[in-house]
C-alpha cells in the first residue's frame, strides 16, 4: 500500500490466530497455567507459613497455654509477640525467618537437651532487636553520597596501592 491509503503489518507481524493469543489481554484465556506442584510450592514460601514458622520456633512459650498444652489462640499478629527489628513489617518478617532459621538448626538443637526454658532464646531475640534498631538508626544517619562519592574512591586506592606495595616487597626465591 502507498501512503496515503495507509501502512500494512510488516513481513512476519501479519495478526493470525496463533499468536493473538499469546500477547492478548484476553481475560478468559490464562497466559501462564500453574501446574499443582508449583501451588504446592507457593503455599510452602507462603507468608502464612513463615509467620507460622517463627512463632512455633521463637514464641513456643508465649503460645503455652496451661500446664503446658499448646493453646489453639495463635491469631496474635507477630508484632504483639517479638519486639520490631526495623520500620518495615516485611523487613522484619524476612529478618525473623531468618533468625528462626538460625535459632532452630544452631542453638535449640544443643539448648533444648540442657534445659525446656525458652528464657536464652528470648533474650538472644530481645539483643537481636536492640541491635537491628541501632543499626537502622545509624545507617539512615548515614550521609551516601559523601560516602560512596568522597570517601569510597580513597578507601580503594589506599587498598590498592597498599596491595601493590605488598607484592613489589615480596621477593621470590629463585627456582
């Protein structure tokens, strides 16, 4: 076609049934199925699974209900049972899943042969917070265009230069 009457699709776009679909915004038509094993796998990483995760490992006690059977009321949301570690709730869900994770497989596996108290592991947490909350503090005090503009470029040329006066010191033994 000229044109004035318009332009036609160039070679190989031409619009045919086969790929409509695959770019469509048709709302019947699925782009991507999900097989069963990957919605299995969805609702593992789930957040659901991770809060419940961190209070079975970090407020098993606080979740005791009397003479030590485990009370059916866990509704509680994470911030009325762990002190904040940050600003941001999900930074502090992805921390506390980390930290459950270390707890877990690192301190209750020799604390729980010593003692059933759960008094070490919450004040290994209630530390944890403290630290985490004086970090944040002194990272948003922190000025990054001084550091990454000024201070940065010095620190890697002292470091270089200090490796490469190293390696011209060092005298190698004939062989």
């Amino acid at each position: 076609m000229d044109q004035e009457q318009g332009r036609t699709a160039p070679r190989g776009h031409a619009r045919t049934k086969s790929n409509t679909s695959v770019g469509s915004n048709n709302p019947n038509k699925p782009r991507h199925t999900r097989s069963k094993s990957t919605k299995k796998l969805d609702s593992i990483y789930s957040d659901e699974a991770t809060i419940a995760f961190i209070k079975r490992t970090l407020c098993a006690q606080q979740l005791t209900g009397p003479e030590g059977s485990r009370a059916r009321n866990t509704s509680k949301p994470l911030s009325e049972l762990l002190p904040p570690l940050t600003s941001s709730n999900q930074v502090d869900l992805q921390l506390y899943a980390l930290i459950s994770i270390i707890i877990k497989d690192f301190v209750q596996a020799w604390y729980s042969r010593i003692t059933p108290d759960q008094e070490f592991t919450d004040q290994v947490v209630q530390i944890i917070a403290h630290c985490t909350r004086a970090l944040e503090q002194r990272i948003t005090a922190v000025d990054l265009e001084a550091l990454i503009l000024d201070e940065l470029p010095e620190l890697i040329d002292v470091h270089v230069t200090g490796n490469c006066h190293i390696d011209e010191n060092l005298s190698y033994p004939p062989v």
